[in-house]
C-alpha cells in the first residue's frame, strides 16, 4: 500500500489530498499541518475582522474529523515538519503542543507550505499593536484587539489585495483607515490608468492614502503608535502590514530541492520537484506567466488548488501538467468590483512585447435600465495579430463577469475579431445587445485594421499648443465649458458636419470627448474627409481620473 504525506493542510494541500483519495481507495495518506485548522478559508479572513462573515465556523471548510470520516485522510495539526530526509524518504515531525518529535516515512510526498508574509526591517514592528494576516490565528488577534483594546484608527501598510480589503473591513467596524503605499497609486500589480479609479474610490470612502511613501519606523506614545514615513508622520492605535509574500520554502531548501533566486521551490509542468519523490504545489512554486512565458511567483487560491490536482493525478499515474498562471485576480472596493485577467501594461513594456492598448467605458448593462454604471476597461493586446494579452476592469455591476470572458479569451489565444463575434447573454438588466466585450473587440478590431488612430492620456500634455496641430473637444458645449482643456477648440460632434470647411486639412486634428465614443465617430467623419486625426482612447475621463489637467 502506497503512503502518500502532505505538508500543508490548507488551499493545496487539502485538494492533493482528497484527490488522491479519490484516486486512491487504499493508499495511506497523512496530512501534516503545523497550525490548528486545516483547509479554512484565508480568502475570507478580511471579511471576517469586518463582520460580513458573522460566524468563525463557516471559515473552516472541513476539519481533522470531518477529513477523516469522508477521505479517511490522517490529519495531523499542530505538527510541524522540521526536516525532511530524502535519502531515508522520512520526514522528521515535530508535535507543536508537547514538543515530542518523531519520523514518518513516505512514499510520495507533497509539499503545500504556502508562503509568508514579508514583514520589513523597520523599528519597532514589535508591538502588540502591529500584525499581519495569513491564518485564523492572524485573524483572531486582530479581532480581539478590536473588541478589547477599542482602537478608533488604523494605518495599513501595503496597498495591494489584502491591504484594501483590511481597509475596507477596518472601515466597516467604524475605524479610521489609512493606506500607506510605496507605489504611486493603490494595487501596484495593475497600470495607474485603471488604479486612479480605485483611489478616487477609496477616498470617497473616507480611505487616506499616503502613496509614493514608506514606512521608516514606529514608537508607541501614550498606546498610539507614532508612524514615521518617508514623507511626514501619522498616528494610529494598530498597523497592519500587507507588504506581500514570499515562498515558505525553508524546508525544501534545507532538503537540497531545487529554488529559484527568489527561494521559490522550481517544479516541472507535473508538478515534480528536482527530487522525483517529492512534489510542491500552491504559493512556495514558482509558476509560468501563461501570457509572457517567464517564469513568477504568483500566490493565488485557483493556482495552489489546481497543482494540488495535478501533482495527485501525477503520483497516482495519470499525466497531468499544469498549463501556467495568467493572473486573474479580482477585489471587492467598498462598491465598487476591480479585475485583472493576463498581462497589464507595465508587464507589455518590461518583456519588450509588440504591444497595443485601448480603453473602452461601457455601462455593466443597458444605460436606461435602472441602476447601470460605467466601468473602464483597459485591454492590451498584440499589436500585429490582435491577440488579446490582458484586460483590466475597475467598474461595479458585471465587472467579474467580462473580465472572466477575457481571462478564457487569453486562454484560448482569441484575438480581438474573435471577441466581435462572441454571442453572450443579453437582457437589459444584465447587458447591452452589443456587450462591453463585443465593444472591446470592435475598438480594437477599428485600431488595427486603421478606421481610427489611437493617442493616449500620456501624449496629452506633450500636444503642440502652437497652432501646428488642431486640438478638437467634441463634446457638448455645456461639458467644455464646466471644464475646460487648455488649447482644444470646442465643436460638439452633432455641429461638426456643417464645420468642416473651417478647419485646415493640411493639420494633424487631436480629438477627444468624454469617454473616446463620440471623438471615435468624429474621428470616422473627419478621416473620411480627407483629414489625419488621433482619437483620445479613454477620453476626459481618464485624463480627469489621472489628475492631469
Ligand atoms: P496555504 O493555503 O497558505 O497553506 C499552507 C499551510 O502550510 C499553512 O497552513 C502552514 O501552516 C502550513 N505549513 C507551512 N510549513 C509547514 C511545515 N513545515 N509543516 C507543516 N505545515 C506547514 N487568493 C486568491 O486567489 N483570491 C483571494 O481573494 C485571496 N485572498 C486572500 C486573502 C488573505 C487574507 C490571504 C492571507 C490570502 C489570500 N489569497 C487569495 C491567497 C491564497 O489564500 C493562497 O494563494 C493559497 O492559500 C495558497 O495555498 P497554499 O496551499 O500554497 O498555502
């Protein structure tokens, strides 16, 4: 009988094991788990704090007993492994609670270690008004410090994922928030372009942000915490810090396994560490950009419980790999739903790729029926073939459902032409005849095959204003009035036809509108006129979201 061990008994490492379970009726399969619970749910922790998840119990999807009697899986918690013996194929087991250690040996083993938070080398981190959160632990310390200690204000330091949802569930137990983020603008991972909605966002909630800072150190003053940044001091009666993760791979290095620069443990497509024996899954791996095909390091749930599939069918002699991870990632902000799928901006430019861009700002669902709202949706796709290489979305309704049809576009290789034809649901309380992702087919389709030529938010303020180029603003005269742009002549789009004649044909026209809808159709008339013209993609808004004018 095979003996299978799993270190890691939470989002990998409970799916290897059930897997292979399922595959594997009579093989022996323990489970170590260094902390208390196995396979709760750490996406939830932040929602927890905040109260939306009203019951510690629902966050703990199975437990030791519960794993037992379903998969007869020996779960061992509180049992850390301290070492691993791959000559003997033993791993040494220390018991957390009474400090006895012991030796179990493997057949197969997969490691499911996670990752750990990244804590900076700052003074005075060691409070008991600083935390962190991966686990249950994590989450229950900041929980009694709210309900015991009553703080009024909190300061984050990290404004990515679990930075802005411990903002937001901070917020909702009647804190001050405010984020702290070394970045020029919240969630790092996505372009500034679409992230500048979300600070407004944020702000509008009563968030302060304190961006393009850091922390430099923290003194407690009469039970406040004294917070140095780079740039001026704030106070606040808890921090907690979101600065990100590294692989929790101590344990394989120790092994002799083989780790990248960044001490990710390197896998084959199975899943297969440099020891065949042993295989690693979920935040420790290091993964393979499915867009860019370098390899990353990218700890998302979907990821770890996909390997944990794919290194249990492996052991169990079904040939499985696991194709690479493009990203898609998706954040509640207060209302508002922001989504990533595939390569932003910044990734385009850093792999030197032959790129374009186009933004689109689409209603979730029909504009006249109630409660539609804007989203703006970034697409960066291959410039030459169409072939769409990312998309992000900040919006509200309907958000999660586009950016999922573009996650699977990328997955499939679709190009733009191929998201114009996409037949997707449609009533008017869930979309338009024409869906925002047939919209984005269509820009970008109109990009590539020369109906309009693109300028963007970053040519704006490099635009001659010495008359050598006409700047053109199409959009009502009431909107160029409330707010002017410097140097753009005001024809509203419905009065363009009959002005034509005044304007000079031997001039590159820059226009714009709004959005880029109306400029998009002016662009169509001028063009065909005989004129060379630039549409702003993304319009005022964008322009206005960036604070550039
Ligand atoms: P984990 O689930 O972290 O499990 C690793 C386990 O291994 C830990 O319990 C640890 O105690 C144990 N362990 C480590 N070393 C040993 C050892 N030597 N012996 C025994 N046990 C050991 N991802 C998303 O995709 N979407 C989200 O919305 C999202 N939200 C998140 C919110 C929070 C607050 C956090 C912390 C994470 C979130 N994630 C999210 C990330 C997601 O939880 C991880 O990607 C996923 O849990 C990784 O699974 P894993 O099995 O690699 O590691």
């Amino acid at each position: 009988m095979p003996k299978y061990i799993i270190i890691g008994g939470v989002a990998g490492g409970a799916t290897a094991a059930a897997r292979l379970r399922r595959l594997d009726e009579h093989s022996r399969i323990i489970i170590f788990e260094r902390g208390e619970h196995i396979s709760y749910a750490n996406c939830g922790l932040p929602y927890y704090i905040g109260g939306i998840i009203a019951d510690r119990e629902d966050l703990l999807l199975q437990t030791p007993e519960s794993f037992r009697k379903r998969f007869n899986i020996d779960v061992r918690v509180n049992s850390e492994v301290i070492f691993i013996d791959r000559n003997k194929k033993t791993v040494e087991v220390k018991d957390t609670l009474f400090g006895k250690t012991y030796a179990e040996s493997y057949d197969k083993l997969i490691l499911s270690p996670g990752a750990k938070p990244i804590i900076p080398s700052v003074k005075g981190l060691c409070s008991e008004r600083v935390f962190s959160l991966r686990d249950i632990t994590d989450a229950d310390k900041i929980k009694n410090f709210i309900e015991n200690m009553n703080p009024k204000s909190a300061a984050i330091v990290g404004g990515g994922f679990i930075g802005i949802e411990m903002a937001e569930n901070l917020k909702a137990v009647g804190l001050d928030v405010s984020i702290i983020e070394i970045s020029d603008h919240v969630i790092p991972m996505l372009d500034n372009d679409i992230a500048c909605d979300v600070r407004h966002h944020l702000e509008q909630h009563g968030i302060s942000l304190y961006l393009s800072n850091r922390l430099q150190s923290i003194t407690l003053q009469d039970n406040r915490l004294n917070i140095e940044l780079l740039n001026g001091f704030i106070n606040a009666d808890m921090l907690v810090l979101a600065t990100g993760v590294r692989p929790e791979s101590q344990l394989a290095k120790d092994a002799g396994l083989a780790l990248n620069e960044y001490g990710s443990i390197i896998t084959n497509k199975q899943m297969q560490t440099s020891d065949p024996d042993i295989f690693a899954i979920g935040d420790a791996v290091e993964v393979m950009n499915f867009v860019t095909g370098h390899t990353c390091m990218m700890p998302l749930a979907g990821s770890a419980n996909k390997q944990g599939r794919i290194a249990a069918d492996n052991i169990c002699g079904i040939y499985n790999e696991y194709a690479g991870t493009q990203g898609s990632t998706i954040i509640k902000v207060f209302d508002m739903v922001v989504a990533s799928t595939g390569i932003c901006e910044k990734t385009a430019r850093l792999y030197n790729l032959n790129y374009d861009k186009v933004f689109l700002w689409h209603t979730g669902h029909a504009s006249y029926f109630p409660g539609s709202r804007p989203m703006s949706i970034k697409t960066v796709f291959e410039k030459d073939s169409g072939k769409i290489l990312g998309a992000q979305i900040a919006g509200f309704d309907g958000v999660d459902k586009r950016c999922d049809v573009l996650a699977v576009a990328i997955r499939a290789g679709m190009t733009a032409k191929d998201l114009t034809a996409l037949e997707l649901c449609y009533s008017p309380p869930y979309s338009s005849a024409k869906d925002p992702i047939n919209m984005v087919g269509y820009v970008i389709d109109n990009t590539l095959t020369g109906k309009v030529k693109n300028y963007h938010w970053h040519d704006i303020k490099s635009l001659p204003r010495d008359g050598s180029v006409t700047l053109l603003d199409v959009r009502y005269v009431e909107e160029a009035l409330l707010a002017p742009i410097e140097g753009f002549r005001n024809i509203p789009l419905d009065s363009l036809r009959g002005c034509i004649k005044n304007l000079d044909r031997t001039k590159p026209i820059y226009i714009l509108c709004y959005s880029g809808a109306r400029s998009y159709i002016a662009a169509r008339i001028l063009s065909q006129n005989g004129f060379d013209v630039y549409n702003l993609s993304g319009g005022y808004r964008l322009i206005r979201s960036l604070n550039l004018l």
